[in-house]
C-alpha cells in the first residue's frame, strides 16, 4: 500500500525528521517560535503522547508546547495535558517542523493523523 505524501515526503520520510529538544520542557528555545509541526513527549523512549502546533501567527510549537507548562490550566483541560504536566520535569521532547505558513499548519495536522496510525500512544487515547 503506497503511503500518502504530505509536502512531498511520505509519513515514514517524515518520521526520519524528529529532533531533540534539548532540556526538554525546561527551556524555551526561540527557533521554534512562529514554525510549525509535530511534537512528541517520550518517557524513558516510550512514545507516550504525539501532538501538533498549527497555529504559526500565535507562536506556533514555542507556544503550543509551553502551553502544557505555565500558569493557568489552558493546556491541561484534557487528560493528556494533565499528565504532561505532571511528568513535566522527565519528558523527552521531539518535535518535527512542517514550516511557517498556514500550508504547514495543515501538513502538521496531516502529519500527526498519520504518525498516531492505528497504534496510539498511551497519552493520546482519551480517558473518562
């Protein structure tokens, strides 16, 4: 079965791209501030949630990420958001630049649907 392309490369192409925030969660690093795209949480290299930035006008992935970590509950209102601040202080973080513009955004949306696959992790599935 031929993957769909998203940008040009296919989600395995895309896969080869992840990098590592250095410091995790506790540095905020200007690069990402206004770019897009996909971001991981890792705890001990499990894959635990796999989340995107969409929103490139309003910080994009600087924002989105941080977002789990300050003040105010906007980015725990949900289950995952809870334990991603709860294991803020441990988790690995990758992320994945799709780009800057609105096309990117929606290349990163695109691009979580297809790296969440049929297997989800633990993070991502909704709790009741």
């Amino acid at each position: 079965m031929t993957q769909p392309l998203i940008e040009g490369m296919t989600p395995a192409e895309w896969n080869q791209q992840w990098q590592t925030l250095e410091g995790g969660l506790s540095r905020r690093p200007d690069e990402l501030k206004g770019v897009v795209g996909v971001f991981r949480f890792r705890r001990k290299n499990e894959v635990v949630y796999i989340g995107c930035a969409r929103e490139y006008a309003k910080g994009g992935l600087w924002k989105r990420l941080f977002d789990f970590i300050r003040p105010g509950d906007s980015g725990r209102t949900h289950y995952a958001g809870q334990k991603i601040f709860e294991h803020r202080e441990t988790l690995e973080v990758d992320v994945i630049v799709t780009g800057t513009d609105y096309k990117a955004g929606w290349a990163a949306q695109r691009l979580k649907a297809a790296l969440l696959g049929k297997r989800k992790p633990v993070w991502n599935v909704a709790r009741t």
